[in-house]
C-alpha cells in the first residue's frame, strides 16, 4: 500500500524532554573523537569537567524522537530507508548540562517515482525548557526506498508529491585549501551508541555479517559529529561559537577504527568539505557546507 501523504505530512509528534549532564557532553565528544591525544588541551575542555564546552554537533543527539518511522502508522516500508542528508543550524552555545525540548515535524515528502522511492524531510527544533530559547535546527532528509510512487494514487497528495529540496553545491574542482586527518577508535560505535541510537547494526558482528557488512559499522551521525570535529579544529580553532550551521549528505558507510580524511574548501566564512576514509580511499561524506563566525 502508498503512504498516506496527508497523514504523514500532518502526523502530529509529541514534545521530548531530555534532561543531560556533562558526563552526557564528555561522552558524545569522546563518542566523535574528541581527547584522542588527551594532552591536546584544545580537546580537553570537551571532555574535562574543568571549564568544559559541549561539541556543537551534539544537538544531533538530544531530544530525539527515535526510529519512529518503524511505528506501524507511518505507513512507511521502514526496512528500506536510508539516512541521506542532514544540516544543523546552531542559534545559540549548546549548554554543557541542561533540561531540553525537541519538536518534531515532516516538512516535505517528494515523490521519486515508483521504483524510484521518495524523499522525506523532517525538520527537528532543540529548546531549552528552562528559559524557551531556540539553540538548534536540525534538518533530516530520509531516502525511502520502498515507498515511490504513492502520488500516483488520486488524492494522495500533488503531483510528484513536494518539491524536491535544493540541490547540494557540488566539491569545488580544486585541491583543497585544508586536508584533517582524524582517526576514529575501533569502539567508536560502541561510546557512540551509549548517546542515541543502540541499533544492534553498530555493535553485534553477525547482525553486520546479515546487513551485509563486514564488521559493525559507525554511525552515520557519529561520522557528522567526525567532520564537524574537523571542521572546528581547522576553521575556529576549537570555538565551538564559531560553527554557526552545517550539512552533508552520507555517501558511503564507513566502520569504526578508520581514518577520516575531512578535504576542505574555504570562501570566506564559508566551507565546503567532503571526507573520506583514508584506509580504504572511500568518499562517506560529500556536499558538505559549514558557515563560520568570526
């Protein structure tokens, strides 16, 4: 059966609250690689209590909603989805310990065509209960595979369902201006998912060997929370006041222990980077975009 356009496009989520402390910061920075070399005191203040500074790709992981497209009434082949894009707008300092409020809703779906799956978009705003300021935006688009085709249903939605989302820029044609290199630890994937997501797909060798991997893999959002380690560590000299947005598109996976190579294009306070395993030459990370404060 087609999805029910109005009835995904309106699907009312409830508020979720989350309450953290700055053992919840330290474990996502260290989850992404922050305090490899715990004598780098750039790092430290993300992983030391002492004048400790949340990541700002942290807003990933609080308040978030879980795998809810695997509820029966989303009406989505949830077996098929994939993570393709996400983008984090920061309005304000992530706080080290804080109350937060999530609030979710779909802002798009866009027919593909049958066979040819469609795309859901999925805006997330992050709230601090106790005062109401807006600290982040996050964006998700979800690729799903199993689901082209529903506009062609009378009713169900318009034509081709929503406007397809802008496209990404594409990498510059150019050797990058910065090259990092950030190597990722083999239990990676086990800190990370303590923080969010405890699909067994990161953690359980034969559920891998299944999905046809060969070992667990690392989150995709563990690898966002990677590039945007690198952005920051280049481009603001550890500030995490400077990152003001990022995005990306997840390419390709990539398995905990490797290196990330973050490539990065400079034009003024805005970035562009794409990153890559270095063991395997493998792209996991493309059309990425950052804008930084001064």
């Amino acid at each position: 059966m087609p999805i029910d356009y109005q009835k995904l496009r309106n699907r009312v989520f409830p508020d979720i609250e989350q309450t953290y402390t700055w053992k919840d910061s330290a474990l996502y920075a260290l989850g992404v690689g922050f305090g490899h070399d715990p004598l780098d005191e750039r790092q430290l203040p993300f992983v030391y209590e002492q004048q400790m500074r949340a990541a700002p790709t942290m807003p990933v992981v609080l308040a978030t909603p879980g795998f809810w497209l695997k509820e029966p009434d989303s009406g989505v082949d949830w077996v098929k989805v994939l993570h393709g894009e996400q983008s984090l707008t920061i309005h304000q300092p992530i706080p080290v310990g804080a109350t937060v409020v999530g609030r979710l809703k779909v802002t798009s779906i866009v027919d593909k065509g049958r066979d040819k799956g469609a795309l859901l978009v999925a805006e997330r705003t992050l709230h601090d209960k106790a005062t109401g300021a807006l600290l982040a935006t996050l964006e998700g688009l979800t690729f799903c595979r199993g689901d082209g085709g529903f506009a062609e249903t009378p009713g169900n939605g318009p034509a081709g369902g929503d406007p397809a989302p802008k496209a990404k820029p594409a990498t510059p044609d150019r050797a990058p201006d910065i090259v990092c290199d950030l190597p990722t630890m083999p239990q990676a994937a086990l800190l990370y998912r303590l923080c969010a997501d405890l699909n067994p797909l990161h953690a359980d060798p034969a559920v891998a060997r299944a999905a046809g991997f060969k070992q667990p893999i690392l989150h995709g959002l563990a690898s966002f929370g990677v590039a945007g380690h690198a952005i920051l560590r280049t481009c603001c000299d550890y500030d995490p006041t400077r990152l003001r947005s990022i995005g990306l598109r997840f390419a390709s996976p990539m398995y905990p222990g490797e290196t990330v190579r973050t490539e990065i294009w400079r034009d003024g306070a805005r970035v562009q980077f794409r990153a890559r395993s270095l063991e395997r030459d493998v792209v996991v990370l493309s059309h990425g975009t950052a804008d930084i404060g001064a």
